[in-house]
C-alpha cells in the first residue's frame, strides 16, 4: 500500500490507524483498531490506487487470516497460526446445547485435528498464490516456496510477526526500523 493512500482517509479514522515502519518504494503496512476492514475494502483499496494489496485480519494476535487481491482480480487467502485457526474454523455439531463442554471432549479435539489438516493440505496452494501475488506487486522473485510454506505453518506466538514476517520473505523491502511498531 501507498503512503498517500493513508494521507486522506477519514480524520476521525485516523485514530484508529497505526503505522508500521514504512518499507522502502512507497510500501506502507498499517494497523487498524479492530471492526474496522470489511473483506469489501479490499477491492476498493486496490481499485483506488491501482495497485496490489492484502491485509491480515488479526484476531487476538493469535491467528490471522491474510487476504490479497492484485490488480487483475486474482486473490488468495491463508490462515497464520493453523492450529489456532482450526480452532476458530472448527464446525460444531448441532446437537451441542453447550460449547465450553463440547470443546473438553476427544470429539472436540478430533475435530480440530482433521480441520488442521485440511489446512495443512492447503499450504502449498496458500503459499504458489502469495508468490504469486508478490510478483504481480512488483517483489522480485527471490522468495522460495518451502520457506513461505514454513511461514504459514508456524506456529508464532504473535500472528502480527508471522505476518511481517511473511511480507519480509515474499521480498517486499524491509521495513525501516528505527521507529517502533504499535
């Protein structure tokens, strides 16, 4: 995302915008306060400066799930922090009057593993689309797949660094740090 982007939202939003470290070529990561991104944005965001975006939608900086769109329509999606995610994703049966007991059974742990799993199936595909998505912003192609594989199967106590973490090895510039996250 670009910088003057960010110049002209809202006045009253901008309270509840933080800026990361800015990345050298006019890449700018923000945070926002949470209930504020809609997935809809995304599409307007990148029609707006015509150029790629994702965003990682970070639910207690314990799992994210990171979106993308470029500019010719194509998006991905991947889960950080799989099996915090599974957790999250994991369908309950309907015959569950109440899910703080449902979630101390084997079934519930089951569950999670076989939703894990289909997400761990998913990495391969999650991390072609990031590679993918990174070229189509401009990153020259240095990144490697196993290590953006790696990257979404980890296990990172703060999804918030997973996803720095992910934009760093996609090849985006590294943030300038010398002025402190939020």
């Amino acid at each position: 995302m670009e910088a003057p982007l960010f110049d002209s939202t809202d006045p009253g939003l901008n309270d509840s915008v933080y800026e990361w470290p800015p990345r050298p070529v006019g890449w700018q990561t923000l945070q926002l306060e949470h209930g504020i991104w809609e997935d809809e944005y995304l599409l307007d965001l990148v029609e707006w400066t015509a150029a790629p975006a994702c965003v990682a939608d970070v639910s207690d900086s314990s799992v994210a799930l990171v979106t993308a769109l470029d500019t010719n329509g194509r998006r991905w999606q991947a889960w950080l922090n799989l099996d915090n995610a599974a957790a999250l994703l994991v369908e309950e049966p309907e015959d569950v009057d109440d899910v703080s007991l449902w979630m101390a059974t084997p079934e519930f742990e089951e569950a999670i593993r076989h939703k894990r799993a289909e997400l761990d199936a998913e990495v391969p595909a999650d991390a072609e689309g990031a590679l993918v998505w990174a070229s189509a912003a401009g990153v020259p192609a240095t990144a490697q797949q196993s290590r953006i594989e790696e990257l979404l199967r980890s296990q990172e106590t703060f999804a918030e660094e997973l996803f720095d973490a992910l934009v760093d090895e996609l090849g985006f510039p590294e943030a300038d740090q010398s002025s402190p996250q939020p």
